[in-house]
C-alpha cells in the first residue's frame, strides 16, 4: 500500500489542529542545577498504578539531564501563565531567575504557581522517533482547579 507524501512542516500544522493544554516539565539535571522546558506532549496512561507521560525532543538542549533524571514534576499551566510559558519555550536563557521555587519530591524544583502540578518518579523510557517517551509514575498531585492555558495551531487560548 501506497501513502502520500507529505512534509514535515504541513504534518506539524495538522497536529496543531489538536488543542493542548501547556505544561513545564522541570527536574534537576546531572549537576544537581534546575533544570526546565515547556512542553504540550503531556498525556494521561493509567489511573492504577498512576502513570502520566511527555516527551522531549532528542535535539532540546536539556536533553540529556531530562534522560538521565529519576525524578520530574509535571506543571499544568493556568490560562494568566503564558509568559512563563514563553519563558521556558526560549532556549539560552536562565528560566529559573526570579521564580521563588520550592523543593519537591528527590529535591525537583516546583514552581510557584500552576494549575496542577503532577511530582513523577521515572518509570520507562521509549524510542519516539525523533523524541524520546518518558513515563512517569505519579507520587504526589496539587491540583488547584484553575483554568488551564490552551494551545492551538501555534497559538495561546483559554477555555
């Protein structure tokens, strides 16, 4: 069977059309620094046990800290954070400058505010392509009930 050819940006833009909510994953890296990136690869796996997953491009510059991280924290943005989204999204720059984060599970950085914030202990890696699967089992949850920050054929919405 035969398939059409397409490119890779027109296969982006189609994969745009679906909504996502906007997350910041953060860790700490291989020398124990604070590590982030933003991220709309967020996905649910199971209720029991508690397994949620994202993925990272095998290109982002945090790449290898994220693999071999043990711990992660998952922050569902709420719809008033787009430029801390936008903060995190910018590579180069010291995410973490002036945000009072506090210390959670094996010592990840959390940030101040969110909608939720999902505390995850490594659970599998997968090959994706181009990215690699991390999933994580959730330890511990926050969810403060707020509305969430949307994101659709690269732009920001709320609900």
């Amino acid at each position: 069977m035969s398939h059409k050819e397409f490119s890779t940006t027109d296969f982006r833009n189609a994969l745009g059309s679906f909504a996502t909510g906007v997350t910041i994953i953060t860790a700490l890296g291989r020398n124990g620094e604070k590590i982030g990136m933003t991220a709309n690869s967020f996905n649910s796996v199971s209720l029991d046990p508690a397994l949620v997953l994202w993925s990272i491009g095998r290109d982002a510059n945090c790449f290898d800290d994220f693999i071999a991280a043990e711990s992660f924290a998952i922050h569902i943005l709420a719809e008033d954070q787009q430029d801390l989204s936008n903060l995190f999204a910018k590579t180069g720059s010291d995410r973490f400058a002036g945000l009072e984060t506090t210390e959670g599970l094996s010592g990840v950085p959390l940030l101040p505010s969110y909608s939720t914030c999902f505390q995850c202990r490594i659970e599998n890696q997968y090959d994706g392509g181009d990215h690699v699967i991390l999933v994580g089992k959730v330890l511990e949850f926050t969810d403060n009930g707020t509305r969430p920050l949307i994101f659709h054929r690269g732009s920001y919405g709320a609900l």
